[in-house]
C-alpha cells in the first residue's frame, strides 16, 4: 500500500525540534512534500531536512493561515507544544494560549483550506494521572482509563483531544491522537524540564553529578523516538479518527534509568538524591493493546539498545 500523503504538501508543527524533526524525515522518505513550521524555542534549524520547506513562525500568528491558504497541506503532524509541566504550573496562561489556542489557529486554517488529517501528538501520563486502583488492577493505563490530569499541561492536551473531535464532527476532519509514553532518543533537548533521559546523559558525560528527585521509585513508561515515529507514520495511514496510547507497557524507575546511562556512558557517578518534587506523579505505564489491534504497531526498542543509541549520540554531538 503506498503512503496516501506521497506527493501531497504534509505540514510537521515543531518539526525542528525532537520527534518533529525525525518525523519530518520520515515523510521525505515517503515522498511527502514537507513543510516544517517551528519557532525555534526549542528547536534547531540543523535538524530540519533538507528536503523540507522550512517556516519559522509561531502557532498562533496570524501567518500560519496565510501558509495553508498558500500550499494548502493535506495532513499536519502536530508536534510542537508547551511542553513544560512545571512552566504550565506557573503560567497556565501561557500554556492554554500555546496549546489550545495554537492548535485551535492551526485547524481554523485547516478547515478553510481543506485540511484531511490530524495527527497530534497528545500526551499519556500527563492525561490519566496515577493508574487507578480499579482500573486493569493498577497496571498499564488503557485509553479508557479515568482522565484526571495533574497539571495545566495535561490539561491542555485533553482539551485538545476535544477540539480535534470537534472539527471531526463538524469539518470532517479526520485526526489521530497519539498518548505518548516518556520519548526519549537522539536530538533530544536536554534544556529545560522535559527528558530526564538527555538530562542525565548530558550531565554524565561532562563530569557533572545529576541528582534524582526523592528517592527514585518514581516509574515511567520510556519508548524510543523511532517507535514513535512508526506509530505517527502509522496514524497518518490509518483512516478515519481514534485515540491511542504509545508506549512500552513497562515501568522503570529513576533509579534504574541512572544505573543503564551511568554504565553507558562510563561515568561511574555515585548515586545522588535531593528533594522530592512537590506533586510530582509517581508512576506511569500505558497499555498499548488498542494500537497494536488497529494497525500492528509494537514497540521494538529495548531500553537498553535505545538507551545505549541515545549515549552514543550524545557522545558524538559533545565531541563535535
């Protein structure tokens, strides 16, 4: 089955930035006519492939409608994000105008111009908060699991996950949210709150010593960059509208997570603990059964293999 956006103008929002730029190279080889729009907050403009037209401008400019109006983008891969828990706690404003309102100037061009498919890059642990003890036992969050965010951040996403039904139903355009687990993987930005995994690495490998919030126990569900990107490749195939988590379905705590990066990257760090984050969530797990039902797609990433391709990127990016 060919790729039904080969040859046809594919819009990647953030697509300078971690997942969006891998996505963005996944289109190329698709022959997708790609178009990156990204404000470079977070982003670099190096990770942009060559092969994409590349727009710096913010979601919520009024330029962004003038964009569709011009190349007329049959599908957005919607990546880019205020993705900042903590930022969202302390300025809930500016993430609701980000999130919400950025995607909302994204679809109102969209529907003038004859947008067909979403795929947004939602969030899972963010969404369904701690696993509910009377759902699957306390153990891998299914999609309908209670949906109790903990933050604005999660939050945003949920309201988003909304407004895309909404424009389904009412514009017929069709999108896909993906519920992303902890993604973690090269060009991963280890600046600011977001990616304990290139945090860490990052600190190791200049001889800085990370400190683990609270005693570590705390779990999440890390997938890799390139799994997801198979699972956003696979939504943009998949007809009609849904929701589905990503992840691996396995927990791993923070203690664990130091030890495999510790070993990689051949640091040899003693252990450290500080404080524990007030509020922070203390586990995360997502059941990935639905995605697996609807078009076969599984993590093949162990954590170790990602871990260890994510430190040898790092490497080569400090020794550059």
């Amino acid at each position: 089955m060919s790729f039904p956006f080969a040859n046809r103008p594919v819009l990647v929002t953030g697509g300078a930035g971690f997942i969006g730029s891998h996505v963005a190279d996944a289109l190329v080889a698709r022959g997708a006519q790609v178009h990156v729009l990204d404000d470079l907050s977070g982003g670099v403009r190096s990770n942009v492939p060559a092969e994409a037209s590349f727009h710096e401008m913010d979601l919520r400019d009024d330029a962004v409608r003038d964009l569709f109006a011009e190349h007329k983008f049959a599908a957005v891969a919607h990546l880019a994000a205020q993705m900042d828990v903590r930022r969202s706690v302390s300025d809930p404003v500016f993430d609701a105008s980000v999130n919400v309102l950025g995607l909302l100037n994204l679809l109102e061009a969209g529907r003038q111009h004859g947008l067909e498919k979403v795929v947004f890059a939602s969030t899972g642990g963010a969404i369904y908060g701690e696993p509910h003890p009377d759902v699957n036992d306390a153990g891998p969050q299914p999609e309908t699991h209670p949906q109790l965010p903990m933050s604005p951040y999660g939050i945003t996403k949920l309201v988003s996950e909304h407004y895309l039904r909404f424009y389904n139903e009412t514009y017929g355009i069709d999108s896909v949210a993906l519920r992303f687990a902890n993604v973690y993987g090269p060009r991963q930005n280890p600046h600011g709150e977001a990616g304990v995994v290139a945090i860490f690495t990052q600190m190791l490998l200049r001889g800085q010593q990370p400190t683990i919030n609270g005693p570590g126990k705390q779990t999440r569900d890390y997938v890799f960059v390139k799994d997801v990107v198979r699972a956003i490749m696979g939504a943009m195939e998949h007809e009609g509208s849904d929701i589905f988590n990503v992840g691996t379905g396995i927990e791993t705590d923070v203690n664990q997570l130091f030890g495999h990066l510790n070993t990689f990257t051949g640091a040899e760090a003693p252990e450290k603990h500080g404080e524990a984050k007030p509020g922070e969530q203390q586990r995360s797990v997502l059941d990935t059964s639905k995605i697996h039902s609807a078009f076969g797609w599984s993590p093949e990433t162990d954590l170790a293999s990602g871990l260890e391709e994510t430190v040898e990127w790092f490497k080569q990016k400090e020794a550059a």
